[in-house]
C-alpha cells in the first residue's frame, strides 16, 4: 500500500507541474499581445504598373504606443517595417506585407512578419514574432492588427497609423 500512495503522490506533483507549465505558457502568450498603435511614415519607391496601380516597396518607419502607458510592452519603442504594397485603386483593394523589427531604449529587439488585405485606404491581417534578443528572446505568438493609409503624398511616401490587438 505504501508504494501506491508513492506512485499516486508522484502522479499528482507531476499533474501540477504540467498544468503549472501550461498556465505560464498561456499568461506569457498573453504578455506578448501588445495592444496600442504604430503612428508610422513609409518611404520608399511607388511603381505605377497601369493607371491607378502602384506598386510600392520601402519601408514604414514609426513609434508603438501602447495603450497601457509606461512600462508597457512596446510603449515608445522603434518600429521600422520593411515591406511591399500592391495598390490597386481601379479595384479599391491592396495586398500588403513584410517584416519589422521592434526596438526598445535598452536595445532589445523583437521580430515579426506581416501580411493585410484592404480596400486601399484600410487593410487588415496578422502578425506573428519570429524571435527576439534580450527580454524578447522566446517571443511567439500571433496577433490581429489593422493599417490605414492617410496621405498617400505625390513623392511616393505615405503616412498613417497601424492598430494592433484592437
């Protein structure tokens, strides 16, 4: 009998263990979801495929304030988002995507791809961490963010803001 009550014990410390595992993975996912908005600039090159069909490549390049305030994930940090548009005015539909590195005072960097499907002015999609340095290394996880243009500026620069976990 004595050896059942062990094998019981030993059982049950390891349930806890797992299921302690499994509600700190969950609160850590949660921790990634950064919720505020990316004011941003993008700069770059418009290529006019056909009249009122661009496609532009370059960069959106901006600052991530998080709702929260100070001391939160992101809040103030540097995000620069190398990327493509396909603008399709005639159609009112653009197909955007691409990467961003997130970079906070101390230097420590977190990364994510992106990819949106819109009207043009509005585009929303997903975007998931690839990795991280620092107090980022092990960041994953993906989240839902919306891009909308405001000025499309006759240089072949925009500006506009980004909402993410919104």
């Amino acid at each position: 009998m004595g050896n059942c009550h062990g094998v019981v014990r030993r059982a049950l410390v390891l349930i806890l263990v797992v299921a302690a595992l499994g509600a700190s993975t969950a609160a850590l996912a949660e921790d990634w979801k950064a919720k505020g908005i990316f004011g941003w600039m993008g700069v770059g090159k418009a290529y006019q495929i056909e009249k009122g069909h661009y496609s532009w490549v370059g960069e959106f390049t901006g600052t991530f304030f998080n709702d929260k305030g100070p001391g939160s994930l992101f809040h103030n940090a540097g995000v620069r988002c190398p990327g493509f548009n396909d603008l399709d005015l005639n159609a009112g539909k653009n197909h955007s995507g691409g990467y961003c590195v997130i970079q906070d005072a101390p230097g420590d960097q977190a990364f994510l791809n992106w990819q949106f499907e819109g009207d043009g002015k509005t585009a929303a999609g997903k975007f998931r961490y690839t990795g991280g340095t620092g107090k980022y290394a092990g960041i994953s996880g993906e989240n839902p963010a919306v891009g909308v243009i405001e000025v499309n500026w006759a240089d072949g620069t925009a500006t506009g803001y980004g909402t993410w976990n919104r």
